[in-house]
C-alpha cells in the first residue's frame, strides 16, 4: 500500500512541475502595420500585438492601457476587441487600432502647419510608438507586460 501512496505522491509532483502555469508571457513585436484611413482630418491605423505565452494554460485579455505617439507627439488611446481567444505555448495577437487627427501634429510644430501637412500626406513616413502595458491574466494571475515599439508608416 505505501508503494502506490508513494508512486502517487511522485507522479503528482511530476505533473505539477512539468507544467507551465503561471510564467509571464512577453511581447515580441508590432506586426501587419495597415493604415486603414489617411484624411486632412481623420487618419486611422490598425495593428497587432504579438505576444508569446509560455504557460500550458490559456490567457486572458483583461486590459490594454497603450497610448500611440505619432511624431513624439500622443495621439490619444488604442482600441482593441477584449474577447479574443489565447492559446497555450505559442505566439497570439491582439489587434488594435488608434485614430487622430493630424491637425494635432501640425499644432505641435507651431507655424510649420503647410510643411507638417506635405510631409505627412507624402511619401515620407511617420514615426509611430505604441507605449504601454497589456495586462494577461493565467490562473487567475495577472501579469503586465510592458510595449514599446516603434516603427515607420506612410500615412497614405
């Protein structure tokens, strides 16, 4: 009897470290950049988030607090779809979009208001970040993993 009570008590420790529950996922890039909407008054960008979950469990979405900055200057918050579904052990992405108006870039750069708008509706891209935290919850644990990315995007 104390042979199965102690094979027991092994193979329950084996499973319990074999698995990976509550390691905190991590951010690998910005991917499939699309500027959905380049207007004198409304430019709007989609965008996923790559992440990678390390955990034999799924994620949760609970919140993702990113605030774009458009040519050093913040452009308000990003939107994204809460239910999405994260599996375990692999790479997931959460989508996300922002729109602003670029009046406030030309407001930045006092007087430059004719120079901002033709280099912004040209050819010549823009410096977008993405700067913040999304926060994933496994197993009821929350994690925060920290983004900032930054790429190049012709508004157009």
């Amino acid at each position: 009897m104390s042979l199965i009570k102690n094979l027991s008590i092994v193979l329950v420790c084996l499973l319990m470290t074999a698995c990976t529950l509550t390691e905190k996922p991590s951010f690998i890039n910005v991917d499939d950049v699309r500027v959905i909407e380049a207007k004198a008054k409304m430019v709007s960008i989609d965008a996923n988030l790559v992440f990678y979950n390390p955990n034999d469990l799924g994620v949760r979405l609970e919140k993702v607090s990113i605030k774009p900055i458009v040519n050093e200057v913040e452009m308000g918050e990003v939107n994204t779809i809460k239910d999405i579904h994260i599996e375990s052990k692999g790479n997931f992405e959460v989508p996300v979009n922002f729109s602003f108006n670029p009046k406030a870039m030309w407001q930045e750069e006092k007087g430059a208001l004719i120079g901002t708008l033709i280099n912004t509706f040209s050819n010549k891209p823009v410096k977008v970040q993405y700067k913040g935290v999304v926060t994933l919850e496994i197993a009821g644990v929350s994690f925060d993993v920290p983004i900032d990315h930054t790429e190049e995007v012709v508004l157009k």
